[in-house]
C-alpha cells in the first residue's frame, strides 16, 4: 500500500499513466499478486498513448511501451517513466482486471471498461465502492492505509462492487499502432 493521501492519483498513474482524483485513499492492494494465468489480452506488444480524465476533458499526454514477458507486460519505454509491470485478466463483458506488479511494492488494481476499438476508461478498483458487509470480510486495515486484500475472492468482490459504479475519476488509454 503506498501510504500517501494521493494513493489513488498514483496507482492509475502507475497502472497505466492515467490520472485518477486526489484523495481517493480507499484503493486496495494486495502483498503479492492475486489473479493468475494472466495471458497477453492485448497482444505481445503495447504502444499506448494515455491520457488523464478530470471534468469530461483529457490531460496530461504520455506514451508508454511494453512487451509480454515471463508472463506480464514489462515496461520498455514512453514518456512517463513512473509506469510499472502488470497483468490484464478478463472480468466481465469486454471489461478486464489489471494488475500492477512492482518489486518491493503493494500490487495494485484497476479496471479497463473497453469504451471502443482501442479505447479504455481505466479507474481503480476502491474498497469504498463496496458494502460494509464487504470491507468487514475481506479488508485487513494497516495504520494510515486503505484496504489490503489476501485472496483472489476478495480482489473480485471488490472488483464487482467499483465496476457497478460510475468512476469519479480515471484515465482514458488508446491503443496505438505498433511503429
């Protein structure tokens, strides 16, 4: 869990270079990753152009570049340089989970919502979208942190729970052509 009030800014920075609203403190993380047998869903190579979403208008233009590789999408270049490593896993419809993985860091996790062809609204997954019922289940609070999930169950409860939701906030992604 990254311990800063911006958390929620951060992750989908890092995720995939996309800006989320500041103060969304309730994102969920986990020690290591929970969703496995990820596959290359988007192909073996991304060139993305990445955009942060803030009051029905795009800012903020990066680029990043990854490849598959032993089993996620390894970061090889772009213009922001604070993206790291993750996994796409299907979740519902045309909707996927992803999976930031960072050496020594929280995993964190996000929603891809596929808006067109190559085109992705990508919001984090927020313990606060979920029930009390929820949290109380699979929640394991740390001093000055959000929620920090230990199983694949809890990741999709809280997963279902964001996706029925309108996000407040997000990034827009498009895919690009490979060059």
């Amino acid at each position: 869990m990254i311990n800063h009030p911006n958390r929620g800014f951060r992750l989908v920075q890092r995720m995939l270079a996309v800006a989320s609203l500041a103060l969304l403190a309730g994102c969920i993380d986990s020690a290591e990753p929970l969703l496995g047998d990820a596959r290359p869903l988007l192909g073996e190579r991304l060139n993305l152009q990445l955009y942060a979403m803030r009051k029905n208008a795009v800012y903020d233009p990066a680029t990043a570049n990854f490849v598959w590789q032993e089993g996620r999408y390894a970061r090889t270049g772009g213009t922001d340089t604070s993206l790291h490593d993750f996994t796409l896993h299907p979740f519902r419809g045309s909707d996927l989970i992803a999976q930031e993985i960072q050496a020594g860091a929280p995993v964190n996790y996000a929603i891809l919502r596929k808006l067109a062809e190559g085109t992705y609204l990508v919001f984090v997954v927020d313990e606060a979208d979920a029930d009390k019922a929820t949290r109380k289940k699979f929640c394991s609070k740390r001093p000055v942190a959000g929620c920090t999930v230990t199983t694949r169950q809890a990741v999709l409860a809280f997963v279902h729970a964001s996706a029925a939701k309108r996000p407040l906030a997000g990034g827009l992604v498009l895919l690009l052509a490979e060059q």
